[in-house]
C-alpha cells in the first residue's frame, strides 16, 4: 500500500478559548498543486504551521509520508519546505550565503550544497543575483529567494503560504509560473484567500472556513458547487413577466431585451421543464435556455454561509 504524502486526522488546535482549527482531516497522495483555500482568520495559517512543525496541535495526527511530526519532527521536517507568509530572510545576507545557510539548517550533507545551490537559483530565476544583499532585491525576487530555501533540499512536501502577497500583477505571473513548475516535481500546498489565484495554479481545492473544513474537490467541483438560481429564456412570442411569474416553481422576472428574460428561480422544482412546456403549450417559440452558473466569488460566499448556519 502506497503511504500518502501527507495525512492530516482530525486536526484542531485551540488559542486560548477559540478553536482556530477544527477537526480538519485530508489527505495528499501525489505531486501537484493543492489549493487551501479560506478567507483571512479562517484557519489555513494555523493549518500550514501545524503541517510544517512550527506548532504542536491541540488535537489530532500529522503524518508526513507516514512519519509522525509530533513523534519523529526532525525526520518529518526533512521532508519539507516552508515559506511563511512573511519569508524568513535575512536581508544583510547575499542569495548565496542566506541559501547555503538554509541548506545547513536543513542539514543537507556538505558536499551536495554548492550544486544545489546551483540548481535551486537557477530554477528560481534568481542566479545573476548570487552576490547580491537580499535587502537590495525586489519584493518578486525576494519571494523567489523565500521558494528557493523552501525547495534547496529537493522536499517531498512543498508549503506556500500566500505566496504572491504584497506583489504587483506581473510579480505574481511570474511567481504564479515558478510555483506551477515546482508542481510538476513536488507535491505544493498553495494556502491563499485569493480565489483568481486558485483558479490558475490549482489543481484541486480544500476550502477552510472558521476552522472546518466546508469544501473538497477539484477547481471545476468548486465552481460548480451551487446549483444555479437563475437562467436566461429567449422567446420568439414572450409573454408579459406576470404569466411567467404565475409559473411554478418562478420566483422573479427580469426583462433583458425584447426577447430574453432573467428568471429566479426555486432550486426545489425542475424550473426547466415547466417554462419548456408551458412554452409549447401557449406558443412562445422558445429559442434558448440558459442556466447561470454560480462565480467562483458566489461560490465561496455561500459556503462561508453555509458554515456559519451550520455552527
């Protein structure tokens, strides 16, 4: 049976009276990229810190590739890279010596750190600034040094927390890019509130909202979560909105142009049947019918929702 690279049972960790986290189980079990998806204060910090070792869990079991991070932390964070929301850098130091100090920490053998450092500059895009202080790079290249010391000892487990906070768009392409590659190689856990950023770096999601768990799937799942609420219906002969009003299952009309209305609809009854037959049967020459699927934004609205009703 193949162990799993990560295994997270019933996580919770509690600060004081409030419970960051709560019982929070999931499992990684190939490279990729997986998005921790949650709105500020939902919890992924929390998460990534306990994952990673910084802080021991209230509750519950990490495993990394089977090793258990309480029990065995220095085999367990051999396996893994962190960068924090704030990069731990030392900005008086130049890449190769803040890289090669890292490499130490991470107690690489000695004689494998000068072609890793090597090989992580140039993966990162980050080999012409060899010499230079960290505190004379850009923030982009700065987070670009933060991913290099997370992936110099070549981890099983890469962790990213908000990776592209504080850059401007074109930082993020270009971070947004690295990150994607290092997928191909390592098993990423990007943890962000940025729903855009989800959408172009994921492949799959877990959502996290006051500390549960509310969602697991892949971006498309996550999309499509919500069953729509409303629809687009196109008539050659439309009648007025008070006879599509009268219709079961119609709660509002909104009139788009002279043949196309917006329909509100109750998610209970199959709205589509109805408005086709009571189309045939008074003769409005239905052309087209067309659900609104839920943003991405609705979707993540009405899962905090749910959570919040479900406490």
């Amino acid at each position: 049976m193949t162990t799993n690279i990560v295994e997270i049972q019933d996580l919770s960790h509690q600060y004081s009276k409030d419970w960051a986290v709560k019982e929070v189980s999931f499992n990684i079990k190939s490279k990729g990229i997986l998005g921790l998806l949650g709105s500020n204060g939902a919890g992924k910090s929390t998460t990534m810190n306990i994952l990673c070792g910084v802080i021991n869990q209230t509750q519950g079991t990490v495993l990394i590739n089977g090793i258990d991070m309480q029990k065995n932390p220095v085999e367990a964070k051999k396996l893994i890279g962190f960068l924090p929301q704030k990069a731990p850098l030392y900005l008086d130091l130049t890449v190769d010596e803040y890289l090669t100090h890292c490499a130490h920490i991470r107690l690489m053998p000695e004689k494998s750190i000068k072609q890793a450092l090597e090989e992580v500059k140039e993966r990162c895009g980050i080999a012409h600034f060899s010499k230079r202080l960290l505190k004379n790079l850009s923030g982009g290249y700065q987070q670009r040094v933060g991913i290099a010391q997370a992936i110099i000892h070549k981890p099983l487990l890469v962790v990213l927390d908000e990776p592209t906070n504080g850059l401007d768009p074109v930082q993020i392409l270009e971070v947004r890019k690295l990150i994607k590659e290092i997928g191909k190689e390592h098993a990423v856990i990007f943890s962000t509130h940025i729903l855009s950023e989800v959408q172009a770096a994921c492949d799959d999601i877990k959502m996290i909202e006051k500390g549960r768990m509310v969602f697991e799937g892949t971006v498309a799942e996550f999309g499509n979560y919500q069953r729509p609420d409303s629809l687009l219906m196109t008539m050659e002969l439309p009648p007025n909105k008070e006879t599509l009003k009268a219709i079961s299952g119609v709660l509002e009309v909104e009139a788009i142009d002279g043949k196309t209305v917006k329909i509100q609809f109750d998610t209970n009854q199959d709205i589509t049947e109805n408005l086709i037959s009571e189309s045939v049967k008074n003769g409005w020459r239905l052309t087209g019918i067309h659900l609104e699927k839920s943003s991405l934004d609705d979707v993540f609205a009405q899962l905090s929702q749910k959570d919040a009703h479900a406490n």
